[in-house]
C-alpha cells in the first residue's frame, strides 16, 4: 500500500516511514497539513497517517478537507496524538478519523493498526466491486446481456437531452424477430433464448460507436438509439442489422417469410428534439416496424419526424368518417377504420396521438371500441375525441371531448390539438 504520513517532526518522520517500510509498503511524506493536501491533489493513497498537533492547518482541520475533498471515496486515516483525552477521540472521529496512535508510537502499534485497517480497506473494495457488479447486473437484460427496457430508457433520455442542447440528428430503430412464436412452437423456449442471444449479438455487432444505444425491449423486440445520426446513416445501420441477422443463417422452418431467422425494423428520424419527446420518437419508429411487418417482413422502414402527429378517425358511417378526414387533412396524417376490430388493431399497434371514433363503435360480442382501448395498456392514455353526427344522440364518457358534424366541423382541428397536447 502507499501509506501518506503526516508528520510535522523529522524525526518522528523518519522512525515511522522506516517502521511503514519494514512492514512491507510504501511512504510517502508530507511535513504539513496543507503539503499534505497538495500531494494528495496528484498521487492517489491508500492509508493516512497523520498527526494532529501541526502549526497551521492541524490534523483535524487537514482531515475534514480531506474527508470533503474524496467525497463518496474512502481511505483509513489514523491519527497519531499526545493527547488521549474523551474529547480528542470525539473531535477526531467527527473529523473523519477511524483510529488513533498514542506517542510515543512502536514498531510492533503501528504494524498492527496498519494491518487492521487494511483488512477493512479489503473488505470496503470487495463490497464496492459486489455493489458495482449487482448494479451492472440490474441494468442488463437477464438473458441476452443487452441493457433492459427500464436503464436503455434512462441512458437514451441523456442523449436525447443532449442532442437538444447540441441540435443534431437522432434516430431510433425498433426491431421485431419475424414469427417468433412460431419459432418457439417449433424449436421450444429454450431454442428461442438462443435465436434472441444470437439476434442480439448480430446487432451489437453493428454499432460502431461506444454512444450507440441497444436494449431488450420485451419479447422478441429490441430498440437501438443512434445519436448525431441522420435519416440516410440510420438506413444503413438498419439495413446492415437486417443482413447481419439473416446472415447468421438461423434455421426457422416454421417461418412464412423465410427458411432462416430474420427481423422487421422501423426508424424514426428527429432532425430537432423540440416539440417532440423520446417517447414520441419510439412511438413513430413502432408505426414504421407494423408498416415493416404488413410490408412482408424481413425489411427495413424509417419516417423522418414532421410538425404532423398521427390521428386513428374510426367511424362506420362512410360520409362523416370523409367529412372529418377533410376536416383534419391538412393538419395530421391520418388513418381511417370502418370497424371496431380494425381500428384497435391499427391503435395497438400504431399507437396514434389521437382517436377520433364515435361512441357507437362496437365488436361482435358488443363491447365498445371505447372499452377496448381503456383496457389496454397501449392505448389507456390515447386521447379519445368522439364524433357525432348532428342527428345522433348519444352519452359520451364523462370528462372526454365530442363534437358534431357537420355543424361543428370547423372546431375539430382546434379540439384535436388540445387533446393531443394535452391542453
């Protein structure tokens, strides 16, 4: 160990560093209390020795600005005294002491307060490694080692943070293994831990930078965040991710798609973060992977983020679903459903800023479209706008918006955004 003594006295100096030597470590020496400090600036460690009655700065006043200075970081300091009253022990250990040697100090002391507190100081290095490793482990995904939903979300809103104050490109990549159930139906779980390790590893293995971000996501799905990347470098991360997958030739004789493993990527570009939130951004590269997965699978999709938010209008009636599309063309890219089925799949799996629907929407088995998106947990916070026709008469939801068209057609743009914005 490297042992710093403090020691004003030269000859008190010189018998202890030779006490320290021949008990195997080295010494390193400081006459003062601020010596001391500025030695402890550029050296690192292990032990301190130090006396306490010093002109200047004393032992206890050195410590405490040494106790402040290391912060979370621990050393053993040992206080070497003439004094041995109560009140010295109680000033020591609030400075930050941990033992204390009596003058005149011997050989055979000081070997054995040394070893005492290297022993602790061991003891506080594996309890700091075990912390650290159990750490690392809560931040990893137990089964492919890739950062798990809940620390890839904490490290991603860093970068996401950053590149609004920088003003550069960032872009996300969901991706999706192609029939993995059927995958796990034919070649059983444990087969599947295996393609997902294996899918994960391709991936890693196309991300160059160490700032790149790849987590777990649930399931099957994976998510990568590439800082300062534009749309045309994340289409080639993308695109190399998929060769890289199918490359790896992983047998899936239960696949449509292919007779190997492959994956359906969607990307989402932000060339500004303002006006937007990560979570947005996921929720646009999650509507390109379901365009991925009904455009055949085993490909690559990316939308560049615009000023235009996504809005489910779900309505049997033909003419007010035209009515309030026109209404809202201009301000929103917009999808349209006729039947309660189709329009919570599209909501599932699309995750709009908004559905506009009429309360009379309901499946075979009568449940509302209403109900069916409370219950679930994709679309529990969608905002819903119902819409009337002027001679309906329904109740909507207590505390939700509706309108009437065509009388009120001219409000929906204004109510649309309200809702969407949560305003």
């Amino acid at each position: 160990m490297k042992i710093l003594l403090v020691e004003d006295s030269a000859t008190l100096r010189h018998a202890m560093s030779q006490y320290i030597t021949e008990a195997g470590h080295t010494p390193l020496v400081a006459d003062s209390g601020e010596a001391a400090l500025q030695l402890l600036e550029d050296t690192p460690v292990d032990m301190i020795i130090m006396d306490v009655e010093m002109p200047g700065l004393n032992g206890f006043e050195t410590t405490a600005l040494i106790r402040e200075w290391l912060g979370s970081h621990w050393i053993p300091i040992i206080f070497v005294t003439g004094m041995s009253d109560d009140e010295d022990y109680r000033q020591g250990i609030e400075a930050g002491g941990d033992d204390y040697l009596i003058k005149p100090v011997s050989k055979m002391i000081i070997n054995a307060k040394i070893r005492a507190m290297e022993r602790i100081a061991d003891m506080r290095d594996q309890l700091s490694k075990l912390n650290n490793e159990l750490e690392e482990l809560s931040q990893l995904d137990s089964l492919t080692q890739l950062l798990n939903r809940r620390t890839f979300n904490e490290y991603a809103q860093k970068q996401w943070l950053l590149a609004g104050r920088q003003l550069t490109h960032t872009c996300v990549l969901m991706l999706d293994v192609d029939h993995f159930k059927l995958y796990n139906d034919h070649y059983g779980h444990p087969a599947g831990d295996r393609c997902l390790v294996q899918v994960g590893n391709a991936i890693k293995s196309c991300l160059k930078r160490p700032y790149d971000l790849l987590g777990r996501y649930g399931g099957e799905e994976f998510v990568v965040l590439l800082p300062d990347t534009d749309v045309s470098g994340a289409t080639r991360v993308g695109e190399s991710i998929r060769r890289a997958v199918a490359n790896q030739a992983v047998p899936h004789e239960a696949s449509p798609t292919s007779a190997h493993v492959t994956v359906s990527i969607g990307g989402a570009s932000c060339s500004q973060t303002a006006g937007y939130s990560l979570e947005e951004v996921i929720k646009a590269a999650d509507r390109a992977l379901y365009r991925a997965k009904h455009s055949g699978r085993d490909c690559f999709e990316i939308d560049e983020m615009t000023a235009h938010r996504t809005v489910v209008v779900a309505y049997p009636d033909a003419e007010i679903q035209l009515q309030a599309c026109e209404a809202l063309q201009p301000h929103y890219n917009l999808i349209t459903a006729d039947n309660t089925d189709e329009a919570l799949e599209l909501s599932l799996n699309i995750r709009p800023d908004l559905v506009v629907l009429s309360p009379a929407m309901t499946d075979v088995k009568g449940r509302t479209l209403t109900e069916r998106l409370a219950q679930a947990a994709r679309t529990q916070t969608t905002p819903l706008l119902f819409i009337l026709s002027d001679d309906s008469i329904f109740d909507t939801p207590p505390g939700t918006s509706s309108l009437s068209l065509p009388s009120e057609r001219a409000r929906l743009p204004a109510m649309a955004a309200r809702l969407i914005d949560g305003t």
